[in-house]
C-alpha cells in the first residue's frame, strides 16, 4: 500500500475575544484574540483579519454562510447569426492596484436584495445597463480571501436580452463591451497586456468552457 496515512495532529481553537481596530464605512480592521491548545499546552494567538460585517455579525461569531457579501456577475449573449456567444467585459480602475483591472461585473448584496439572483439583475443594470435573464447561480456564498478577510462571494450567470441606462455610483470609473468568445481568450493569454481581476479571470474561463459545449 503506497498511500500515505495522515496523522491527525488537530490543535483545539478557542475564540476568546474580538477588538475592532476601526471605524470605516465599508471595510474594517478586527484582531481575533484565540486561545489554541497544542500538544506542549495552552497558546495565545492573534489573528488578523478585514471584514464588511458589523461586529456582531462577523463570520468568525454566526457562522453564517447563506448570504454572501458581494456577487460576480458573467453576463454573455448569443448571436445567432454568427453562431457565436459574446461575454461582457468589463475595464474598471481598483484603487488598491492604483490601475485599471478587467474583470466581470460586481457589487455588494444590499438590505433590499430578496435573493441573489435579484441583486445580480440589480448590479448589472446599474453597471452596465444590461436587463439579464436566465439567472443561474453557479457557485454559492464561499470565502474568497481566508487568509485575508471573511468576506464571501457568490457567481451567477445571466443572459443579456437589452439595455437600459446605466445607475453608477460617483467614482466607479467602468467601460464595457462584448467580445466574442475568440477575443476574449486572446485576452486572456497575454497577461503582459490586459490584466484581470483573479476572480474574474477564473470565472471568465469557467464560461468559455461551459458556452463552447453548447456551439
């Protein structure tokens, strides 16, 4: 037998105390006080971590992982004629890259979203003006960054079928276009020339894969 056995060697966690090092509107500083039992005794340890939950409601306290954060949003259409599906692109500036990033549309759930396919047909015609249907979740609130933040982020697919006005917030400096499916692969194999987001890139190819099997 050539597997490796696993040796269970678990430390036991305990969740003292929470201090929140900040006070900011969307994204705030928390140090995780813990309490850690290893095999040489009883460590104390502090983790830290970001978050856009309250105090009282951070991940790490209710453990609640129904609803997410913020939502991914790959928006695509299919040109009959051609015979080829487009993909929405989108070209942003990230202040915390100082840049522009292309990625897929995004945004944070708000009180008023019923679920998350609402929110997506909500974010996308405020960013782009794109009216979506045929809204698919593709992956379900998961943590995005766990070595960073307790922020979860949840994928959908929608089908563009018009376009309205668009509904910015003041300083989201967004253009976009649609692409075929051949162009946006191009894009993707030359990263010295078009930077994308981590998530969206991922997210991109996993809907190339999944349209190019319906052609």
């Amino acid at each position: 037998d050539c597997r490796a056995k696993a040796k269970v060697c678990r430390m036991k966690w305990k969740l003292v105390s929470v201090s929140k090092e900040t006070d900011h509107p969307f994204l705030n500083f928390y140090v995780r006080h813990y309490e850690v039992e290893k095999k040489d005794g009883k460590h104390l340890y502090d983790y830290y971590v970001s978050s856009r939950r309250k105090e009282n409601e951070l991940l790490a306290l209710t453990h609640d992982f129904s609803t997410p954060e913020g939502i991914l949003i790959l928006l695509y259409s299919f040109n009959k004629e051609e015979n080829q599906y487009y993909i929405l692109l989108e070209k942003q500036f990230r202040p915390a890259v100082n840049g522009y990033l292309y990625s897929i549309p995004a945004g944070l759930m708000e009180i008023s979203d019923n679920s998350i396919q609402e929110a997506a047909k909500r974010e996308s015609k405020e960013e782009t003006g794109a009216i979506i249907d045929h809204v698919e979740l593709l992956i379900p609130p998961s943590p995005s960054s766990t070595g960073l933040s307790d922020e979860k982020l949840a994928l959908v697919k929608g089908e563009v079928i018009d376009f309205s006005k668009t509904d910015r917030e003041p300083f989201e400096d967004i253009e976009f276009s649609f692409l075929p499916i051949c162009k946006v692969k191009e894009m993707l194999s030359k990263p010295d020339k078009y930077t994308f987001s981590f998530n969206g890139r991922l997210s991109i190819l996993f809907l190339i894969s999944q349209l190019e099997n319906k052609i």
